[in-house]
C-alpha cells in the first residue's frame, strides 16, 4: 500500500485526483498507476483501470487469478466491476468513498453471490495517509480557484 | 442499434460473444465497437468500454455529455459504471442479462439517485435479434466442444 501511495502522489503533482493503485501476484508486482483522467481526457482512465489493462498486458490473459489489488480509495462502479471481470482474487484499500464506493459504502457488490465471482476485501490500510491526501488535494484546489 | 448488431456480428464471426455497442451525438457515430475479450485477451474489452474509450478520443474529453449508447446487451456493473463516469446521457439497449445485467436486472444503478449522475434507459430495441445472436453462439460453442 505505500507503493500505492507513491503512486497517488504522483498523480497529485500532475494536478489529479491522488488516487494509485498496485496489482500483485505472489512477490512480484505486476502494474502501478494512478488516476490520470484529466491529462488522458478519458472517463475509463481511473488509477484501477489503467492497472488492470497493464498486468492482463504483462500476464498475457484477461484473467488475473492469483491476483491482489491494493488502492488507495474506495473503488467505484466501473473499477469494483473491472474487478469482478478481471477475477481479481482480493482487494486491499485505504479509505472509504461516501459518495462513489461500490465495495462498502453505496454498494458491495465484490460480496454479491449472484455474479459468477467474489472477491476478499480489505479496507482501512494507510486510509488516513490516503484520506489526507485528497484533503489536501481538494484544500488546494479550492485555494487555487479563489486566488 | 441495427449497426450496433452489426458489431456483434463482427464479435461473432471472431468467436467472441456476440456484443456490439455503439455511441452517437446528434446525428453523427463516434465510435463502433464489439466485445474483444479473447482478441485483446483484456478483461476490460468489453464493447462498451472500448466504444466509450474511442468516443473520449475522438470528442478529445472525458465527459461523453449530449452522447447516446446503443449496446445489444444490458451492461455489466463496469460497463454501467463507465456510463456513469463518462456522462452519456442515454442507453439503449437490446436483451436483458439475467447474470450480469447491471442496469435492470442485477441492480439498477443508473437510476441510483445517490450518485452523481443518473442516466435515461431504453430496452427492448431489436432485443430477439441480440439475443438469437448470443444463443446461436453458445449453441455453436457447446457443439466445437462435443466434436
């Protein structure tokens, strides 16, 4: 999870919502990436996303089994989703997302029996270093718009 | 949506499942797509995550607003949360999928009141086309696997 901040970090110097995500199997790591909708001018273009199109790249296969996620917030829809497709056997995030999580806030759909895949979760690792981030990220744009 | 079949009929005749989407503004196409999976070898490549991805490329941002989705299958969560993200105003969409479906079968979330973005749906449109198509498939399938 601390690399998964490194990578939230970078996408606070790049002006972006400081979301990273890393994706594992076994000791190896397989993708690092951060959010990066606004300098791709894309809605798919989540920290997730772009780990997950990188290790069924690196792996060879759309089926990462084996696989464990670690983000830095919440996943949405689209990401938990991404998640489920991919069978990503678990998931490790850091703070909870009240307006936007699919895993534990609005929904818990990696716990829904009725998809053809569940996923183990666990949450509220380095959530405050992760919270804070974003807290400092949307301070920062709120000073920004004033001045 | 009759171009949208004509997607899924390209899905087909790779031995993809038969999905196809399609995104429109006003009266222009900006991106056609179908279902990639086992190509792309890419858990993401479903129709409407590769549609979404060519739209933002083309209309150079990642807010789709004013843009309609024509998809020959109902969503999945991923597929229904891309939606979200990118703010298509509208989905038509051809059968239902009692498994996967994530706009009315499964969940309905994109009339989900407590996100931040809420989206108008059609279904039904050409749907006994979209669906003979899938179950030619499977059929198709399930006969390769006994010869």
């Amino acid at each position: 999870m601390q690399l998964a901040l490194l990578e939230a970090k970078k996408a606070y110097d790049l002006g972006e919502v400081p979301i990273g995500a890393i994706i594992t199997k076994g000791d190896e790591i397989v993708a690092a990436s951060y959010n990066r909708r606004e300098i791709d001018k894309n809605a798919l273009a989540h920290a997730e996303i772009l780990a997950i199109d990188e290790a069924c790249r690196k792996l060879g296969g759309w089926r990462l089994v084996g696989c464990t996620m670690y983000v830095t917030l919440e996943p949405c829809l689209m990401c938990a989703g991404a998640i489920i497709n991919s069978r990503i056997g678990r998931l490790v995030y850091g703070s909870f997302d009240p307006k936007a999580g699919a895993v534990s806030s609005l929904y818990n759909v990696l716990g829904d029996n009725r998809l053809n895949h569940q996923v183990d979760v666990v949450h509220g690792v380095l959530s405050n270093e992760a919270s804070l981030l974003l807290k400092q990220f949307f301070r920062d744009l709120r000073t920004k718009k004033q001045t």
